[in-house]
C-alpha cells in the first residue's frame, strides 16, 4: 500500500476519521507517515498529527523541516499546537513559530506557551466566539462568521465588556430563536463558572465535572477573558490522573507504558522495588531478633507469611478506600479520629472473623501443641487493626502536606505493614510462648 | 437555618448552583432537604435531586409521596428522570409512572426503562432536536423552539429520513450561518458516529474519548434514531470504571465508600481478605515441607518475607502496565508472546539490579555463611522472573475470557506469587545447601 500510490492513498482513506488513521499510522514508520500525510489534506493531516501518541509525533516531526511544521500547525487549534510545538527541541521551536504565516496565531501559541502545561492557562485554546455586551444578535452571528473557520466546536457565545472583562454567556440556542435586532445585554446570561488562569488542571476537571459543564471560559487575574477550555481536553486529564494513581498504587516512579523500551521501563521500576528490598531486609533484621524462638519452634516461622499478607491486603484496602473518598473531596468530610475509629471498627469486625478461622486452621493442622493457634489468631487481629490504622492514616497524613495520596496505597504502606506484621507476631509469639 | 424560614432559605440559595445546594442537603437529614426544595422552584430542586448521591437520594425519595417524585420527575431530562426512578421500590416505579403528567415523557422514561442501565440504551436521553432531510432551515428553527424547553444543551441537530433513519447531523453553527430557506438536505454531514442500543457503557465511553464527541446519537438495530448520549454521563462513566478498577486492584469486592455502614465495608473487604488467608495457609504448608532446613539453619527465614514481598510487588507492577494498556485497546496490539519476552527481558535486568544488592547485604550481614548470599540473590532472579510471568500473563489470560484484567493486579496475582515465592526460595535453599 505504500508504494508511493498517491491516488490510491487518497481515496482509500477518504472519509476515515483522522482520529483512526492516526492510529494506523502510528504503526508505521515516520516516512511512510510523511508520504501519506503529504498526499492528504492539511487539514485532516493536521488533525491526524494532534492524534499521535506522544512519542510518534516526537520521531515524526523529527523528520520535517520547519516551514512544513508550520504548515500543520496551523491548521490546529491553539491549545493542540502548543502542544506539539512543546514536543519539539527548543531551537525548532522559535523556527516553527517564525514560520508561521498568521500573525494572529503565531501569538496566540506564544501566549499559551507562558502557561504551565498542567493548569488551566495551559489546556485553554483561544479559539472562542465572544461578544462584546453592547452588540446585538445580527452582530454576534457576524462575528460567529468571522470565527467560524477556527472555532471548531461551538456551544456558548461568551459575553464581555469594553474592557474584555467576562460578564456572562449567550447559548446558541438563545441565537438561534433570537430575533437579528435583540440586544445581548438583554438575553445574555450572567450565571456563569469559570476558571482562573493559574487553576490546577485536576481542580479544572473537578469543576467541570460537578458543575456538567462542556467547556469553562479562563480569565486571569483582571477577570479578562484571556481563553477556553473544553471537555475533551478535561476527558484527557481525567483518564490520565487515573492512571497516574493505578501505577503509583503499584509502585511504578514514571509514567512509562507497555510499549516503552526495556530500560524505561525497568527504570520506572526499580525505585519502588529497592524500597521493597531495604523493607525485607528491615524485617529480616527482625526476625533476627527472634532467633532464638524459631530454633526452638520453626513451626512459627511457617505463619510468618500469612501474617504479613493479611496485614499488607489490608492496609491497601482502607487506604484505597480513603483515597477515594479523598478523590471525592465533597464526599465525606469527617474528623481524622472519626474516619479512624471507623476504620478500626471495621478492622475489629474483620480481625475477629479472619481471627476465628485461622484459629481453626492451625488448631487443625498443627494441634494445640505449644498455644500456636492462640498466637497466629490473637496476632492477627493485631496485625488487621494496626495495618487498618496505617492505611487510613497515611494517605490523610500525605494529603495534608499536599502529596498524592494514592502513593500510600502502594508499596510504601505494604512495606511498612509487612515490618510491622513479622514484628507483632513474633513478639506475640515471645510473650505467649516463653 | 432550618428554622422553617422559609423567605430566608430562598434569598439565600437564589443563584446558587444546584449541584452546590446538592452537596449541602447530602450532609442534612430527609425531612430538612424535603423542606428546603419545597421552597425552592420545582426545576432547581430536580437538579437538586439528580445530583444527590445515590444513597442520599433513595433515602430522600422514600420521604416523598409518588406525586410529589412525579412532580420533581417530570422536570428532570429522561435519562436522570429514569436513574432515580430505578432507585425506587418497584411499586412505587409504577405509581409514579402513572402520576407523571406529560404522556411524551412517560412513554419516554418507559422506553428507557427497558434498556440495561451499562450499556448505551441505559445512558441514552430521549431529548434532542431531530431535524428531517426534507426541511428547510426556518422549520429546524421552529423545531428547535418547539424541543427548546426540554433540550438543555443543544449540540448538533440530528437529521433523519421519513422513517427516522439516522442520515447524518447539522451543527448548530451551520444552523445559525444559513439562509431560512436553505434546505437541510444540502447541508447537513454524513459523516456521523453513532452508537448502537446494545453497545456497552466502556465502548461508548471509548468512542467518544476517541473521536472527541460531546454527544453521539444512539441508533437501533434497524438503524432508527432512537437517543442521545452527552458527554457528561460518559464523564460518570470514566471516573466510576477507575474507580472500580482501583478497587480490585485493592480486592474490595463490592463497590463501597467511606462513608458506607460498617457492616457494608467489612462485607466487601472479607472475600479477598480470606483468599489471602487461605493462601497463607498454603505458603504455610509449603514452609512445612522444608521444616528440616529450617530447624538447620533458622537463618532461612529471615529472607522469606524479602523474597515474598519483592515477588509481590513485580507482579503488581507487571500486571498495572499490562491492564493499562489493554485498557488503550488501541495502543499496543502485540501478540502474546512478544509481551511475555518483553516482560520477561525487563524482569531480567531488575532482577539482576536487586540479586547483586541483596546479594551484598547478606553478605555484609551474615558472612558467606552456608552460602546464604547466593541462596537469596538467585531465588530473587527466579521471582522476579516468575512473579513477572504470572503478571504479564493473568491478565492477557483473564481479558481473553471476558473478565475484567485488573482483578488480575489485586489479591490475586499477589497470594500466588506469595507462594510461588516461598517454595522457589526454599527448594534452591534446599538444593544449593545440601
């Protein structure tokens, strides 16, 4: 298929969504992704690019020259532009945007490109239709004609004073039944939620998803109209945080995916990992200490796992139960000793029951010889309360000192809990047994 | 507040953004909250309702006679109309139903009634602007008028044939920039995504990620246009399937919050919590088996819970990269075989990382004694290897069955590789002691 057949390339992909052929392209090596993008439109190539994986697009536009960067980039809305002009080296940059033959555009990536990527200044996209609040309809629809070309997406008119201060918003609906004389400052809708410049993007998602929203007007610290953000890109930062939490709960340092290289990965890895390995030695040294015992008794030495399982399963549930909760932030808004005592309730009535039948286990396995029952179930119940506490305590702890809260939830507390568990059982052990 | 004052709760919930007064009356007993939407206007209150947690809700409605739901009903968009009623005992279902005013949106909540709630039917509103292929302008206009007060957002307009048959869609700009007399047929887009009634919950949700929708029509098997799905319900979708996935992850097993009873929690957190105590037993019994080296050299124990833990902690990390990226169907298709050669490769070089280190801690701590060092660093090479398979590998084998992989990053895969670990550790104690 690519051999170079322009004409058959062309309509082949004629109609398919830009969003699938990038994915097929994302397989094929970036040459072969120039030619077929060359043979389309620049529109749809552009749209295409914006779809790209990260690492495709770095490769791919490694392979361009400047002026045909441009080129795309200007067929993109400002947000997914700067987006892909931050992948490039810093010197392509400043040529990229020297390229650019729509002075217009070209400052609106410079003004986005100020903005941290990770708060609201950095996920808006200036394309918006605004009003100014003195204008009436047939003026608004002429100015929805002159943006019509870049704002791809429309869903409310946003309304602003002289000053380009935010006032409000007309929705399209409103145009649309409108009469062509009505004023917009007898229409316009003053209610409206938006967001500041500077906001964090999870508090930006949090809000839009409260509130329903499809896209949030930005202002800045003036209270100026400076941009807005839609949902799709909020979609984005939603999945995204999600996955962030899933790896830090299974203890991977960088965002790293399956198809990452060896060393990437592994790097990724490793950290966590060595924690885990200082953990067991710090346990190890622990059961050093007891030496003694398990020469006399190594029967005890075959709970040992069993304890520090239990205790590891049940720190990661409550914490991710509170992580949760935390996530929700208007959801439960107790007191640190309320959520506590909670928790060791449920750990009391957990411990209890998981207790009894490993009493039983042992009781039948081992027999009664030398109280071995007694000392896995009493230590258990132990070992439950005690991880519960950590579990719940921990991610609270992080999350007022303003540190990701699903860390806790990952092998930090399953080390922690695993010392702490070889430590009460074989000090129960001790005092039960001597 | 709640002094039944009622000119004062109205002055000072006026502008208040429903979803706020919502999380408000969530912390306030029935009886309060009944009474404060009885002061506010009926559609406040219904989106006041509608954003009420689900358990706060079915409390709430318990309060009300079927009337008075019926009233908040009628106000709410069918989708919504049809989740709070599914919170209701099903008598009182049908007494609402038949209390419901407006017999269009009746026959609506019934129709969607059918629908499983997780898959596209279930997510689906009936409310939308449907235009036919053979209007102008100035009759999508007027129909826009006639729908304008169910159809709260309004996106695209649908276009259909005379047997509502999903042709294509007119954007609102389009709408707006036309002449009254243009004929829809010469502008609308063919070029429409749609969804199918039976479709599940996640793949709507992936298509619209994909594509960047805000809403996508919802088709029948015979191609009618039967619905609309916005975007702010696959919003819901995406946060609650991340949330479920954390939660096996976690081996919570129903899905529970913090501010669940206690009884509930400790319901959901028992099953894997016992499958982790069965395993234990399991690693106990294999313990057993070696209890003659053991007695030998109790200094074998100390590195069991080093070896379990590490083993632990790789197959979680293997098992998170691999559910992440079967979670991005699209991302990296490679067959079975290559992921397990990749895992397999990664796992060798982390493995070798922590053998040397541990190999190096033994040493320093214990001497070279009985060839200890050597012992715990090749059994660390052997489980990470194992502990990596089995990550890799369960949940590509789970997927395969239909079941959801990150049950595969949970308890699961953590008891097996416990005890996989032990008895790897342990027979190459056996084999290089002896």
């Amino acid at each position: 298929v690519e051999r170079k057949d322009a004409a058959f390339i062309a309509s082949s992909l004629e109609g398919v969504d830009p969003a699938d052929i990038s994915l097929l392209l994302d397989e094929a090596d970036s040459e072969q992704a120039k030619y077929v993008l060359e043979v389309l439109n620049n529109e749809i190539s552009a749209d295409v690019i914006e779809e790209f994986e990260e690492d495709t697009r770095k490769e791919f536009l490694n392979e361009l020259s400047s002026e045909e960067i441009a080129q795309y980039i200007e067929e993109m809305e400002s947000d997914d532009a700067v987006d892909a002009i931050n992948d490039l080296p810093v010197r392509t940059r400043e040529e990229v945007i020297a390229a650019i033959k729509d002075e217009e555009s070209a400052a609106h990536i410079q003004e986005l490109m100020r903005y941290d990527e990770d708060c609201a200044g950095g996920l808006m996209a200036k394309e918006m239709v605004v009003a100014n609040v003195n204008w009436n309809i047939q003026q608004t629809i002429e100015e929805i004609r002159r943006q019509g070309e870049n704002v791809e997406k429309l869903y409310s008119i946003y309304v602003v004073d002289d000053n380009e201060k935010l006032l409000g918003k007309v929705s399209v609906k409103k145009i649309i039944l409108a009469n062509a004389k009505t004023q917009i400052k007898d229409i316009y809708d003053e209610d409206i939620k938006s967001v500041e410049t500077y906001l964090d993007e999870d508090e930006v998602a949090d809000i839009m998803q409260k509130y329903d929203l499809v896209a949030v007007p930005v202002i800045n610290l003036q209270g100026k109209l400076v941009g807005r953000i839609t949902i799709d890109d909020i979609v984005d930062v939603i999945t995204e945080q999600a996955e962030e939490d899933m790896q830090l709960m299974s203890g991977i340092s960088n965002d790293v995916e399956e198809d990452d290289s060896i060393w990437a990965i592994s790097k990724a890895r490793l950290p966590w990992l060595l924690v885990g390995l200082i953990g067991g030695t710090f346990g190890a040294w622990a059961i050093g200490f007891f030496e003694g015992d398990l020469e006399k008794n190594a029967a005890l030495a075959f709970f040992i796992p069993l304890v520090m399982a239990t205790g590891g399963n049940v720190g990661i549930q409550s914490s991710t139960l509170v992580v949760q909760s935390l996530a929700n932030k208007s959801a439960f808004e107790e007191s640190f000793g309320r959520r506590v005592g909670k928790m060791l309730l449920v750990a009391l009535l957990t411990g209890v029951v998981l207790a009894a039948i490993s009493f039983g286990i042992v009781l039948w396995w081992k027999g009664g010889e030398e109280g071995l029952p007694s000392v896995v179930a009493i230590s258990l119940i132990c070992v439950v309360m005690l991880s519960s506490f950590m579990g719940t305590a921990t991610p609270l702890i992080l999350d007022k000192f303003g540190i990701n809260p699903a860390l806790a939830s990952g092998p930090f507390i399953t080390t922690t809990n695993d010392i702490l568990g070889i430590i009460v059982y074989l000090a129960i052990a001790n005092l039960l047994l001597l």
